[in-house]
C-alpha cells in the first residue's frame, strides 16, 4: 500500500470521527472497511 502525508486538517476529521464513533459505541475502523468494500 502506497503510504501518503496527512495533513492537519485531515488528521483532525479523523479525530472528530473518531471520538464520535467511540461516543457511540462503535468502531471507525470497522466502518472505514466497509466504506472501502461497499
């Protein structure tokens, strides 16, 4: 896999996604998986 820079904007929407995932009990990560083989 081919590895990118992220940038602070980037990286804080992953933050905010994150803690609003955790907030409800579920898991970003599972979610970005499906989102990528959706």
């Amino acid at each position: 896999m081919q590895e990118f820079p992220i940038n602070e904007d980037l990286a804080g929407k992953i933050q905010k996604l994150k803690e609003k995932y955790d907030a409800m009990g579920q898991d970003l990560s599972s979610y970005l998986d499906g989102l990528l083989y959706a």
